[in-house]
C-alpha cells in the first residue's frame, strides 16, 4: 500500500469527521418543513457553523478524490471509514464523554476490520470494465436502492427516516467515489477537454447534491447516533462494490483471503455501529416539540 494513499484517505477521513459533527450541530436546528427539500441547504448556508462543516466535507472530498487517483478504490473506502474516529474525537471534546468500554471496542474493531480487509484482500488495480451494461447494472442497482430507501423514508416516522436517508446518501456517495475516480482517470488521459465531454463529473455533482440534501435532513431529524453510523458503513460497501463490479480493482479470491475479507468488513460495520452509538456522538434537537428558525452563531 502506498503511503501517500494512507495519509491522502486518512487525512480525507479526518476532514470529513469534523465536518459531519459540524453540520449536524447545525442541521439540528432546522426547521422540519425543510425535510428533503434543497430549501434545506439555503436555510443552512447562513449558518456559519455549517459553513465550516462543509468546507471541511469539501477538503475531504478532494483529498478523497486525490487518493482515489492514485489508489484503488476497494483500498481507498476502508480507510475513508475511519471518519467516524475523527467524529467521536471532536464529538468526545464537545460533550466529555470518556470512551469507556464500548468507545475501545468500537475502535479496535474499525481498526482491526480495515487492516483485515486490506492485509486478506491486497487490493490492486486491473483492467476496468469497457462493457456498459456492467455499469448501468451496478450504478443502477445502487442508486436505485438509494431512491427506494428515500421514498419509504418519506412514508416512515423520524425514528427510522434518518437511518434510511443516511444509507441511501452512502449508496449515493460511494457510487460518487467510484465515478469520481473515472473522472480523474479520464482528466489524466486527456485534459479537461476529455473530462468536460464525458458524463461522469456531471453525476459526480448531481450525486453530491443529492447525497447532501439526504445528509442534512437525516441530521436535522434525529442525533448524529442515528445517522452517521448508516451513512459510514454503506460508504465503503457501496465504493467496494463499483470498484471490482467495473473499474477493475482485484482482490485475492482464495477461501482464505475471501474468509478474512468477510469478517473485516463485518468489523468495520460492527465498529461503526458502536462508535457511532457512543453516547459521546451529539444528540441532537428534541424533535417533539416545535422545530426552531435557524439562527446564524
């Protein structure tokens, strides 16, 4: 594994953990009328809290989207998992909260689920699917889990709604991650030229936009808890799957490595969970009583 690709992936991970607890801090204020609607995002950007937030989302997106060039992405989404530690770091200064118990186990498993994953599976690169119908099957296949998710959202009550929303916005971004590597790729082969005529950075944008607005209404509606461990593990699991479905990348296929694989992921989705029911995370608005105007601070 390169080391550039760790600390570009890791370092992502850490601006995009700041950055969720940030916009959560400040989605939680939102008035429910604004439940997926893009109105959601004008009310929030005059918010300076979540500002910041998305500008550091935006430092690791590019930071992501760097390592996703000169990384597989099968490689690069395990370690972009690793947001979740940087937001319970932040989440932990806010509240004081020790780890305790269930703080470590999650953080052994996460850890020890990537390192499992990657040492059993050696991701590499290969030659990346030309045939169209692989990629429609697969991006259609997620994107339309995601839209499936955000319409039984829309029918649900609160307390399942952002558990929902944040998995089909994790669906979404993983198939970002894989497109935005295409787009890298095709940038490097041939200029912006060859990137500005190719459709790929235009689902790139609408798959952002929409994946935010998912975001944000799953974190005005309920506690970071509920939201951000869906969100982090279907991330990786949707990247995983674009990555071998089409762009090519490779993993060791022996019952050995595929045994090793299978429980490094369940790992991670375990250490995710923990960490992100840690009661560190934020816990939001009290959505029993009448939502309250976004106030700029």
């Amino acid at each position: 594994m390169s080391v550039l690709v760790l600390i570009l992936a890791v370092s992502a991970a850490c601006c995009l953990g700041f950055g969720f607890v940030l916009q959560q801090n400040a989605a939680r204020q939102a008035p429910l009328s604004d439940f997926l609607s893009p109105r959601l995002l004008l009310d929030l950007v005059k918010v300076p809290r979540w500002l910041g937030g998305i500008g550091l989302m935006v430092a690791g997106m590019v930071l992501g989207a760097i390592a996703l060039g000169q990384g597989e992405v099968s490689l690069v989404e395990p370690l972009l998992a690793t947001n979740l530690l940087f937001a319970l770091a932040l989440s932990r200064k806010q509240t004081k909260q020790p780890l305790g118990r269930q703080g470590w186990a999650g953080l052994a498993l996460l850890a020890g689920g990537v390192t499992a994953f990657i040492v059993a599976g050696e991701p590499r690169g290969g030659t990346a699917v030309t045939d169209p119908f692989r990629h429609w099957l697969i991006i259609g296949a997620m994107t339309g889990l995601a839209l499936l998710l955000t319409t039984y959202a829309k029918r649900s009550r609160l307390s399942s709604a952002p558990v929902l929303l944040s998995l089909a916005a994790g669906l979404l971004y993983g198939v970002q991650d894989a497109l935005t590597r295409v787009s890298g790729q095709r940038f490097s082969e041939g200029g912006l030229a060859e990137l500005l005529t190719a459709w790929q950075p235009y689902a790139v944008l609408l798959l952002g936009v929409t994946g935010l607005v998912l975001v944000q209404s799953a974190f005005e509606t309920a506690p970071l808890r509920m939201s951000l461990p869906a969100l982090t593990a279907a991330q990786p699991l949707a990247g995983i799957v674009c990555g071998v479905g089409f762009l090519g990348d490779r993993l060791r296929t022996d019952t050995a490595a595929l045994t090793w694989q299978a429980l490094g992921l369940a790992a991670v989705v375990a250490g995710i969970v923990l960490l992100g029911m840690h009661p560190a995370m934020p816990r939001g608005a009290d959505r029993s009583e009448p939502a309250r105007d976004l106030q700029p601070s």
